[in-house]
C-alpha cells in the first residue's frame, strides 16, 4: 500500500485512555460534559469509558452513568473498552455502539497489565468475540506492545501478525497495532503495517495506536499514512500513558494530529478550533498543568501583527 488515503478517521481515546490514569478523580458530569465536547468536533469515534472493576479503576467507576447521560451525535460511534466477559454485558447494557478489546503480544506485559498469560487471553478474548456476534456489536482487537516491550525489548513482527490474523478470522471488526509504551520507530512502523495489510487485506481496518514517550508520536503517523493506515486513536492534549512503564507518556495529540494532516491536505473531519478549546479546559478538568505546544504557538497559519516599530522605520506596508 503506497501512499495515504485522502481521508482519514481519528478516533478520540482520552476520556478512557487518558482520564484513567490521573490522580484525580474526574466528576462525572464533567466526565459527559467532555465526552459532549469532543463529539461537536468531528471524530469518528470517541472511547468513552471502560467497563472494568471500580476496583482495579476507580477513576473509571462511573461507567455506566456516563454512557447512559452522554449526547450522542449522529454519526458518532461511541465504543468502550471490555476487559471481559462480564465487563461485555455491562457495555451491552450501557449502549456501546463497538467494543474494544485488549491483550499484549508480549508475555511479560500481558501478565503485568492483565494478570493473565497470553493463552489466557487469547482463549478470553475469542469467547468473547463469539458473545459479542451472537449479541450484533462489532469488536475491535487492540494488540498492546505490538513495536516492544517495556520488559522483553523486541517483539517479533510475526507474532503480532499472527494474533492479528487469528482475531480477524475469528470475526474481529478491525484491528488496533498499540505502540504502549513508545517504543516504536517510523521505518519499524511502516513495514509492519504495510505487511500486516497484505495478508488482512482491504476488507478489515488496521489502526494505530501511537504514544509520545520519546518523541516520535507523528513521525510514527506519518509512516503509518503512507504505508495506508487510515485510522489513527490520539487523546486529547495527549492524555494518558502505561502505568507498566516507566517514564511512558500519554498518547499523541488528537489536536496535533489534526494540525499535521490538515496541513498536508488529509480530510480528517475534526475541526481545529473548537477541539483547541476543549485542550484549554483540561488543566482544570484533571487538576493539573498540562504542557501543549500548538496551544501555545496555534495552527501553522495564526499570523500576529508586526511591531509598532516598523511602520516608524519603514513607513506603512503594502502588503
């Protein structure tokens, strides 16, 4: 697959992704009230929340009334992430449009993040797979760990092709490569997705889950473009991070990946302006200073006025 798609899909995983991480614990009706916010900006999904044990995360306890009272826009899938089988029902209950579902392809990280072996897991989430066709909602497989391990280093590509291909046959809706930890690199990036579509073929979607632990979130993107992805999770202000490495960061921006695409001509259906705003709100939603360079500087084109200086220097410009 040479050459990116002229339009993409970016899926918006902060108010999962990023919110169950941070110490405080967010209200949940700013919980909705943002999950709202981000719906008027254009994406094509929207992780709202995960319908795990309050125990394991409590800053998720509150899953159920934040899917219940969220607004739902037209053409707004709205998905949630499944640690399991009960966890499934919840979210049946709950409305999910899709479902998320998860396991590491490597063995360390999975029994860290999971507490379960990949065995374990594979046979979990192919059960699952079954429950969810029986019931009409997609599932989505996200494969943590796919470009390495926090623990183990290298992963093998091929693993992770054969998890892939294994869901896929087993009727996954499409399929997620996580960079967890911040591991990956643009060339790494490119030959596995380019690989893994010729053997899935057109018909199932691959995204990518990028994070920005060293720098390389959007170089990630980029390789991953050209190589035909056309599915990209980001959260918002870069929210989030793995808990199981440290020193990880939170995913890439969704508003930074806008920016790029948008700059290079990508329709991407999320609109600039109202999801900057929604970055401007974060440090008072999660009680916290949050870092955000296209806040501070804005999109490429903000132009500022010149100073007073130069009219008095040069006289009045023409341009």
């Amino acid at each position: 697959m040479n050459g990116g798609p002229a339009r993409i899909e970016l899926n918006e995983v902060g108010p999962r992704d990023g919110l169950q991480i941070e110490p405080n614990f967010v209200a949940t009706e700013d919980k909705i009230a943002l999950v709202d916010a981000l719906s008027d900006c254009g994406f094509a999904r929207i992780e709202v929340t995960s319908f795990t044990s309050a125990r394991a995360i409590p800053a998720l306890a509150d899953a159920e009334a934040v899917m219940q009272r969220i607004r739902r826009r037209p053409g707004v899938i709205y998905t949630c992430l499944v640690p399991n089988l009960r966890g499934m029902e919840r979210a049946f209950e709950g409305g999910a449009d899709e479902l998320n579902l998860v396991m590491s392809v490597s063995e360390t990280h999975n029994r860290a993040n999971l507490r379960m072996t990949r065995e374990q897991s594979t046979a979990q989430l192919l059960a699952m797979l079954e429950r969810a066709h029986q019931a009409g909602v997609p599932c989505n497989v996200s494969l943590s760990t796919a470009f390495g391990c926090p623990f183990e280093g290298e992963v093998a590509p091929a693993e992770v092709e054969r998890l892939a291909c294994l869901f896929a046959g087993a009727g996954a809706a499409g399929i997620t490569l996580c960079d967890t930890t911040g591991m990956a690199y643009p060339t790494q990036v490119a030959q596995l997705c380019d690989s893994l579509a010729q053997r899935l073929g057109d018909a199932l979607p691959l995204t990518l889950h990028l994070h920005n632990t060293r720098g390389m979130a959007l170089a990630n993107a980029l390789a991953g473009w050209q190589a035909g992805i056309r599915r990209f999770d980001g959260a918002v202000g870069g929210l989030g991070g793995c808990p199981y490495a440290p020193g990880a960061s939170g995913n890439v921006n969704s508003e930074e990946l806008a920016h790029m695409f948008a700059c290079m001509g990508v329709e991407t259906g999320v609109a600039l302006s109202p999801l900057l705003d929604v970055v401007g709100a974060l440090p008072r939603l999660v009680g916290r200073a949050l870092q955000n360079q296209l806040l501070a500087a804005g999109p490429r084109l903000r132009t500022h006025p010149a100073p007073d200086w130069l009219d008095e220097r040069f006289g009045k410009s023409q341009a």
